[in-house]
C-alpha cells in the first residue's frame, strides 16, 4: 500500500475512533434500549472498516456514515421521543 493511500486509511480510522468516543458519550442523552442500536451501528461500521481496510475510500466513508448517522439518529429520534440532557 502506497503512502498517500495508507495516510487515507489511517484518517479513516481516526475518524471511526473519534466517532467512538461520540457515540461511548451519547449515554447522557439518548436512552439505553436506543442507545445500544446506536453502538450496534458504530460496531458495524468499525467492522465494515476493518474487512475493507484495502480501500481508503470505503474506510473513510465508514467515518463519515457513522458521523451522518449519530447525527440524524439523535437530533432525529430526539425531537420526536423528547430527550433531552
């Protein structure tokens, strides 16, 4: 693996790992049985990241989904169930 592509996979996994800290943390807001199909995901995704480590653009875009995810799942799901902090 070249270096420009091995410095995209090491990005992409950063990102999955600050995305982690993100959805560890959402337990102050998003409620148990919700929040277990929230790390459920994110689990998924660091999988998906892993098996497809070859390709920098699947690794990366694994980061980005996760983000896009806990976003829409908690603003989402969040103004319909009425979490709040």
């Amino acid at each position: 693996m070249s270096g420009g592509r091995l410095a995209l996979v090491i990005l992409g996994f950063v990102l999955l790992a600050v995305g982690g800290y993100v959805y560890a943390v959402s337990g102050l807001v998003v409620p148990m049985p919700y929040l277990l199909l929230l790390w459920l995901v994110w689990v998924v995704a660091v999988v998906v990241a892993i098996v497809k480590r070859r390709q920098p653009a699947v690794v990366i875009g694994m980061g980005l989904v996760a983000a896009v995810f806990w976003f829409a799942y908690v603003q989402g799901l969040g103004s319909v169930l009425g979490w709040s902090a």
